[in-house]
C-alpha cells in the first residue's frame, strides 16, 4: 500500500549538535518529497522540499537527502537550537493520475539547552 | 504566512449533529484540501478541490463531505458526527496539484461527546 515510514518517533539532543529524522517510502513513482515543522497549536510550516532529480538540497542548517534506489529521504538540522524543538512530518507524493502527499507519523525533536 | 483561515477554531459538540468547518484562502490557489490529524497516524488526506465544484475523496472520505462553490472557500461538513471524527482538522492550498509545495492553515480543534 501507499505509506511512509518515519523513524525515530522522538529525539532528544542537546542545544549545538546535530539532528537526524529518516523516511522511507513505499511507491518508487514518488517524485516530491517535502518536510513540515509543527509547533504546538498551529498548523505544519514547510521548511525544506526536494524533488526526485536531485539527491540533496541546503538551507542554512537544514539539509534534506534523498537516496531514490533505497527509497527512503532524510532531514539533516545542524547546530541545533531550543527553538528547533517541535514535531517533525515528512511527506511523500504518491498515486496514479492526481499525486497526494503521504505523511509519515512524526518526530517529536527536543532540544535542550 | 499563506492566507489561510480556518474556522471555528475550536468546537465541541454532539453525536449525531451536523457540522461544517471552512477554510478561506486569499491566495487565489487553484488546489483545496481537508486533512485530518491524530496521535500515531500523521496527517491523512479527507477530501481535496481542484477547482470550483470540483472535488474528490482522499484516503479516509468516509462521514464527510465537502463543496467548493468560490476558490477562496472550501467546506467540510461531518452529516451526523460520530466520536471517531474527534480529531485536528487542518485545511491546506496548494497552486497546482498534489506534488506541488502546500500550505497550512492553523487547524480546528474538534471534540464529538
């Protein structure tokens, strides 16, 4: 079936070091893969996207990789700050004919100071 | 932000009652949809518009049902609300279609005692 698989369902760091949340999905059509943060009681902001002809895309300290062979994308937060923490959703287009956004379950990130 | 206003933002009701949630967009985005959100399961497709009286079902379409008669407004209405369809209810626009970046609005909180 059509799913994405998203792994670990929490991280905890401390505030300078690195992050990292994998994706893996099913559907080997999937061309558009895009990352949302969602803080407490508002609605998933899109950081980061990439598309299936490139195998990794920068902004500042985010980073997002995508291995198209295995299936699965990865989000990279560098230098990790108390206001990284939130949860995390990745998101996979997926069907024939009109393409739908599949969301893995989350990560819940905490940074600590 | 996108302008997207959703509405109420929280509402508590009863089994068995009508309810309708709208979201209104000042993008102008051709593409509409009503996702649905609960512990464990990420964000799950309900409904999507691809433009005025257009529209289709997305994976969990079962107890709603949505019309589009303007582009800036998109409304999901639960017929005889069940306590299963307790959940976050995020609407979201995109400029064309379903792998295309898309954007969320704040969500409405709704509880079915």
């Amino acid at each position: 079936g059509e799913n994405v698989e998203q792994h670990p369902s929490t991280l905890s760091v401390q505030e300078g070091d690195s992050a990292v949340i994998k994706c893996t999905y099913s559907d080997s059509a999937s061309n558009y893969f895009p990352w949302y943060k969602q803080e407490l009681g508002k609605g998933p902001q899109l950081i980061i996207d990439i598309r299936s002809n490139v195998g990794e895309k920068k902004d500042q300290r985010i980073a997002v990789t995508l291995n198209k062979t295995a299936k699965h994308f990865s989000l990279h937060i560098t230098e990790t700050q108390p206001e990284d923490s939130a949860v995390y959703f990745c998101a996979a287009s997926m069907g024939t004919g009109f393409q739908k956004l599949v969301f893995g379950t989350g990560t819940r990130l905490l940074v600590s100071p | 932000d996108a302008g997207i206003t959703q509405s109420p933002r929280h509402k508590v009701t009863e089994t068995g009652t009508p309810v309708t949630l709208r979201c209104h967009q000042t993008e102008n985005h051709r593409y509409m949809y009503w996702y649905r959100q609960d512990p464990g399961h990420g964000l799950r497709l309900i409904h999507y518009s691809y433009g005025v009286k257009d529209t289709d079902k997305g994976e969990v379409s079962d107890g709603y049902s949505v019309s589009r008669s303007k582009t800036e407004d998109f409304l999901l209405t639960l017929e005889s609300a069940t306590s299963s369809q307790t959940s976050v209810y995020f609407c979201a626009i995109s400029e064309s279609g379903g792998n295309q970046p898309q954007h969320f609005g704040d969500g409405t909180r709704l509880s079915i005692l």
